[in-house]
C-alpha cells in the first residue's frame, strides 16, 4: 500500500469524527488529529480501534499514545502491517 493509498483510507476512518472541516480538507503528513482536526480523546479512540479493524492489526498502549497525528499513524499501520 502507498503513502496516498494509506491517507485516504485515514482520512475514511477519521472523517465521522472531525470537528473542523477545513483542516479536514486539507490534511496531510502533518496533521494532528487533536490540535488541527479537534478530535477528543473519546475520539481518538475509537479512531484507533476502526484502524485496528480496517488493517486487522492490532495496536499496542504504546503504539496508541504515540498516535496522535497522521504522519504517526501511517508509520504505526506500515510497521504492523509488515511485521
């Protein structure tokens, strides 16, 4: 799967939980789910358990901590999708 593939299917799981459209919009690499998207906590982890069915991985604490925004959570799937 490439980098393009791989955000798209993000920005799939993220989009119902979004509170600001135009960061939406405008995502890439660096966004951050909590400061530039305005996803809760609550959020967040439910975003990380519809990665973990999306990709059938399965996500450790400390994958889940380190999660926080895009470029993290494209380099926390690749690494469990190869291993």
């Amino acid at each position: 799967m490439n980098k393009e593939e791989l955000i798209t299917k993000l920005k799939t799981i993220v989009a119902p939980y979004i509170q600001d459209e135009k960061a939406f919009k405008n995502l890439s690499e660096d966004t951050d789910f909590v400061k530039d998207l305005k996803i809760n906590s609550a959020n967040l982890v439910d975003i990380i358990l519809d990665i973990e069915d999306e990709f059938n991985i399965r996500l450790e604490n400390e994958d889940m901590e380190k999660m926080l925004d895009v470029k993290s959570a494209m380099s926390i799937v690749t690494s469990k999708l190869a291993d």
